[in-house]
C-alpha cells in the first residue's frame, strides 16, 4: 500500500514561524465579502443570482519565498555556484532533485546551535546502516521540528556546518533538508561564536557550501519524527518564480509498504 506523508509546515500568520518583521501576513476574504468583485465580471447581474448570495473565498497573502515549507536555490545563496558559475534560480531547479528517495538523520540530541560535522554525518549514517547513493535527498530532523510556531522555533536546533554539507555533497546528494528555520545553526547562536572567535566564516557557513558546489535544501520542513529512516520518496517540486531565490513547496514523503 502506499502511504503520502505530509512534510510541510501549515503557511499561517499570527505564529512565530520567523524572526520579527519576516512573518506572513494573509487576508482571508469571505464569500459575504466578495460578491460585487465577482459580479463586475458578469453585467446585470445582482446578488439575487448568487447561490446563498455568495461570492468566493480568496485570500491575499504578502510573505517572502522563504516563507512556510520552501526550497532554496544556489542563487540564494551567492551569486556564483560551483567555483564561479552563475549560481542557477529555483525555476532552472533540475526536477530530477525534487522526486528521489530520501534518508531521514536523526539529529534530535544535538544542542541548539550545534555544528554538525562530517563525522556527525557518517555516524547518523551508520546507526540506520545507510551508505548514500547520488541524488538520495536527505533530511535532518532536528530539535526544532516539534517547535514550529512557538516562541523559541527559530533558535531551535542545531546546524549543518560547511564540511558536513560539503560532505553529502561530495557523494552525490544535491538536495537536503532540515525542520528547522535555517539549514545552518540558528544565527543567535553563530552570532555568540562570531562575537567570541571573531572568525566570519561561520557566517552562514552550510549554505556557502553552494558556493563550491551548487545545491538546493528544503527549510521548514515538519513532522519527519513520522518518517522511518530509510524506504520512502521524497517529492518537493518548488513553485516556479521567475528568476527567484526560493519557491514555496508542499513536501510529501511516498512510502510503499508490503501489504
Ligand atoms: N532561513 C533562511 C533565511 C530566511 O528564511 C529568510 C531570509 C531572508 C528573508 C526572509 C527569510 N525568511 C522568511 O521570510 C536561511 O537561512 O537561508
């Protein structure tokens, strides 16, 4: 039988999904509320004709492409991908990326702001007997997956750090994917260690992995604790917009279990 797993955040205002300034805002308007907008497109028509005196249901929505479940392009990234080639925008996306096997990482013990390194990797790998194979994606559950909409969500949770990233990368994978806000470490606590160690190269260090070799990972992601580990598809196909940095996607992960 087959099983679809939703992999997506509900896309609400009103939660503290992100930082301050950053959240989405959405205008419901009702069926009470439309009715001459539906009525200019048909002349001599009047309330009377409509079923219930209804007009429709549609909402007005100001968020950015990196609101709720999306998939970020090299292009958000830098400029450049793959060691100074034009960094490609989420409509130049390959869909082969977007409909794959995946591999779930449990990385639920690692403290917030943690950088996970390739070790990291290699031993979450090896607890679930998985060796990766090129374009498995692969998603990284971590302690921020059961915050989304609370208070703490967006420092929830460790990161991945540029070798980790780099590491993946550098077996194949071009997707990945994380519950939390950023696939790197929450910047309140990047900004401690910068402040410590005044070293910039943490600043945003995963997603600068792009820079050397270009890929795309899913942010926001919710409720991978459903997930096995391994045996399942992952289908993300980002919204086409033009020459953008992100689009938003419905993340669905497919399981075919033996009846
Ligand atoms: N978490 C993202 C950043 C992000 O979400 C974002 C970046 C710029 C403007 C808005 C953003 N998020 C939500 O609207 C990242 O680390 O790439």
């Amino acid at each position: 039988m087959r099983r679809l797993v939703d992999i997506s955040v509900p896309l609400r205002a009103g939660i503290p999904t992100d930082p301050p300034g950053l959240t989405p805002e959405i205008d419901y308007l009702s069926h009470q509320q439309t009715q001459d907008d539906l009525l200019r497109f048909f002349p001599g028509a009047t309330r009377d004709d409509l079923p219930d005196g209804e007009g429709w249901a549609v909402e007005w929505v100001r968020m950015t492409t990196h609101s709720g479940t999306h998939l970020d392009a090299p292009y958000h990234y830098a400029s450049t991908m793959d060691g100074g080639e034009r960094a490609i925008t989420i409509d130049e996306v390959p869909l082969e990326w977007c409909f794959q096997p995946g591999v779930k990482l449990d990385l639920r013990h690692f403290e917030d702001g943690y950088v996970v390194t390739p070790d990291d990797i290699d031993a979450a790998l090896d607890r679930i007997g998985h060796r990766l194979s090129p374009l498995e994606i692969v998603v990284v559950n971590t302690s921020a997956g059961e915050r989304y909409g609370h208070d703490d969500y967006v420092s929830k949770g460790c990161g991945i750090g540029r070798d980790a990233t780099l590491h993946l990368l550098s077996q194949g994978v071009r997707l990945t994917g994380t519950d939390a806000w950023s696939w790197d470490a929450p910047f309140v606590h990047t900004a401690r260690r910068y402040a410590r160690e005044g070293d910039a190269s943490v600043i945003w260090e995963g997603h600068r992995a792009g820079r050397e070799v270009g890929y795309c990972h899913i942010e926001k992601l919710h409720n991978l604790e459903a997930l096995p580990d391994v045996g399942f598809q992952i289908v993300c196909f980002p919204t086409k917009v033009h020459a953008a940095s992100a689009g938003w996607t419905r993340a669905v992960a497919v399981i075919d279990e033996e009846e």
